[in-house]
C-alpha cells in the first residue's frame, strides 16, 4: 500500500474460508489472500466447519497466509434438511455478529458476503455502532432466490416478505453493494438502492491455475478410464437453482442413441462426467439407477490442486440456472470453464447473464430448460467436429484473458476498498504493521 493509503483493516465474513473448497470459499480466500499480499490488513470471521463437513473442526484461531482468522462454533446439523441448515444459518449470524462486534474498529471495512445469506442486515448495525464502513458482497440476492425455488412453504414464504425491508435497509446503510451481474445490479435498482452504491464486480478464476491442457493429455483420463470418450463435463454444485431434469433427458436419449448405433460410433463414445455435489446430487444419482444410464461417471468434488485437470479432461463443459433466477445468482463455474479453454453448453435463458457472455465470446451454445433433445443433439454435434470445439475452446479462452482472469477483479477489488478507506479518515501510521489475531 502507498503512504497515503489507510492501514485499517478488512473484515470479510462469510460462513465457509480456506481450506473449504466451495465456490464461495475459494473467491474470498483467492481475494483475502491476494489482498493481504498487496499490503492490505485482512482478516476473515468465518465457521469451523466445510461446505461438504458439516463436522469438520477447524481450529478456531489461525493466522494463514497472513490473513488473521477467526472460526466461530455453530451448530453443525449440515445441508440435508431445512430446519437443521436453517440452525446452522442463526448460530453462524449469533456467534459471528458477536465477534464481529467485538473486533470491529472504527475505520475498519467490513466485507459480508451471503452465506448464509442475508449477512448484510446482521452486518449493517454492527458497523454503525463501531464505526466500521459496510461493504456487502452479493453471490445471489435473498430473500426472492427463496422464494422463487419456494422454500418454506406458504410460512416461509411469508417470513421471507418479511426480511425483504431489513435487507434493503442493509443495503443502503453500506458504503458500497458488490454484484456479480449486471442483472443482479438491476434488480437492487428495482428495489430502491441507490445506482451509486452498487459495483459490479464479476467473479473470475486464476488463469495461471488454470490453463488449457489438451484433453488427451489429461493424467485423469486414463485413472478415470475415459481414454477415447468424448467427455461432458459438470463441475461444481448441482443444486436447487440448476436444472438436472434436461439434462437426464439427454443422456437417456443419447444412451438409446449408442445403443441402436454401431460400435464405435460418435453416440457411443459420449461420457457424461460430474464432478462434485449438492441438494440434486441424489437426484442425479437415483435417476441413473433408475433408467441404468452406462454412459456417465460420478465423482466427489477433487482438491483444488487437481482443478485444472479435472475441467481439462472434459470436451466440453455444462452450466444450467433456472430462468426464474435470472438476476438474482450468476453461475461462477463459467469462470473456470473459459480458463480451461473448453466450450459452454448452457441450459437456461438465452437473453440471460451466462447466455449474454457466451454470446460475446463466442464461447459455445444457449439450450431452453427442458429441451433434452436439442441439447442431446448440440453434444452430438460437437462430438463429431473436434475443429469446431477446438475453435469455441480458444475463444473461450481469449475471452477469459480479456475479461474474467484473476487479475482483472482483483485490480477492481483493490480499488474500491482504497475508495471506501478514504472516506473512513486515518489516525494510524500509515505503515503500522498487521494485527494479529487477539486471543481469546
């Protein structure tokens, strides 16, 4: 940081961190570490546990790569249910608002992201009682995620309008409001927040991580036995947002496809691969029993050291979004995908957030929800013109370069915090050195 630069710190709060490898966790770990490289005072209050352990118990003090971390105790009921997540959610908001107010400064920035969500209205008057400036980091807009996947019933439907007026008053409290879309931005205009709050900051992947492998060089291909596969690929969560239905659809009709087919045809050489979890992986799992589908493989999400292998050993890559959640979430695997030079096949709206970006890079193709034929015959397609995704692949991956590498968001990040810091006043040195982490 320059001489003139503030030496407050950076407090990002968020229910998962470093070593968690879900996608939220691995944006703020990738920023909080980058940010406290660049000179920047960090710390982080998250939970003990990880998105896919619910018991793990990580210690609740760490200082890790020069960012101080604090892991606050919830309860640890996991993602299974409603009501024990929902558990998880007010413990989290309880033990992480009481260190946050206990740690908090005057001139210190606050960073909350959403999960659980709505971290802004437990964030917001702890900021206004120490002092702290607001920053809320927004992956998806609560409460109307929920209420467009109707979670809660009529009931919860109901405490949902409720929160809605808190929210908003979070949000206007705050310094600044970081989206991820430019349709999220719209949507908090709809809402009454002022255009001048809001930054849109798109989410990227580490493009030095991540590189483009030829997929025949891929060490996985041969441990996975997908040697001469044309591989489909999904990567990351497939969850409540995603539609899995259109999918399932495909592959039953490309499995009938390699089955009426010749040996060695373009159909039977077609292999679906997920690679990772969530609330429809059981879904997922249940319907290949179900219809005895041959042609996909599972397997659990993979250490971030092998990301870059894991996408690259696919052909071409699936993302899909519920259409009713437009605005409201952007899918971050996009991301990795462009990183990896590897075409897009998005199931969704096709004037939408991902469509849009897809269509600017040239990058792949849009398929309707519920439209498992096309999307069966796109993949037949690009099975039998390797040119073709060899082509889509390296725009992908200019795009990428241009827009979505790492760099990019970080040099914005940087940016605005030094904006907001200048706005909270100094009254330290300005090269004091980091706090560590207090005890307890």
């Amino acid at each position: 940081m320059g001489p003139h630069d503030p030496p407050r710190r950076v407090i990002f709060l968020n229910r998962f961190f470093y070593p968690d490898l879900s996608p939220t966790s691995e944006l703020l770990s990738d920023l909080a570490f980058a940010l406290a490289k660049r000179g920047f005072h960090v710390a982080v209050i998250t939970s003990r546990q990880k998105y896919e352990n619910a018991t793990a118990r990580l210690p609740p003090l760490e200082r890790c790569k020069g960012v101080d971390v604090w892991r606050v105790w919830t309860s640890r009921r996991g993602r299974s249910r409603l009501v024990g997540r929902s558990l998880d959610y007010l413990t989290f908001y309880l033990a992480a608002g009481w260190r946050l107010l206990r740690v908090a400064r005057s001139g210190d920035i606050i960073v909350a992201k959403t999960d659980p969500p709505l971290l802004s209205v437990v964030a917001a008057p702890i900021a206004w009682l120490t002092g702290a400036k607001l920053v809320n980091w927004l992956q998806d807009i609560f409460p109307e995620v929920a209420e467009e996947l109707k979670v809660g019933g009529s009931l919860g439907g109901l405490a949902l309008r409720l929160t809605r007026p808190l929210r908003n008053k979070s949000l206007k409290a705050a310094s600044a409001n970081v989206v991820v879309g430019r349709g999220m931005a719209a949507c908090l205009v709809g809402q009454g927040i002022s255009r001048e709050s809001i930054r849109v900051i798109e989410n990227w992947s580490d493009g030095k991580l991540i590189r483009p492998v030829a997929a025949t060089k891929s060490d996985l291909r041969q441990r996975w036995a997908l040697d001469d596969r044309f591989v489909v690929g999904y990567a990351g969560n497939l969850g409540r947002a995603h539609d899995v239905e259109t999918i399932i659809h495909a592959m039953s009709l490309l499995q009938e496809r390699a089955t009426e087919a010749p040996a060695n045809s373009i159909a039977t050489q077609i292999m679906f691969l997920f690679v990772g979890g969530g609330a429809q992986r059981a879904r997922l799992e249940q319907e290949v029993l179900k219809r005895r589908l041959r042609n996909v493989r599972l397997h659990p999400y993979q250490p971030k050291k092998r990301l870059a292998a894991t996408l690259g050993l696919a052909d071409v890559h699936l993302i899909s979004l519920n259409p009713k959640l437009e605005g409201l979430i952007v899918p971050s695997k996009f991301y990795s995908i462009v990183a990896a030079g590897r075409p897009t096949l998005f199931i969704g709206a096709a004037n939408g957030e991902i469509a849009n970006l897809i269509d600017g890079a040239g990058c792949g193709f849009t398929i309707a929800p519920g439209d498992g034929k096309a999307l069966a015959e796109r993949i037949l397609h690009l099975a039998s013109n390797p040119g073709l995704c060899e082509s889509l692949g390296a725009q992908a991956r200019h795009a990428f370069e241009q827009h979505w590498d790492r760099s990019h968001a970080l040099a914005k990040w940087e940016e605005l915090l030094k904006a907001v810091m200048g706005r909270t006043g100094e009254d330290e040195p300005p090269n004091s050195p980091p706090r560590s982490v207090p005890p307890q």
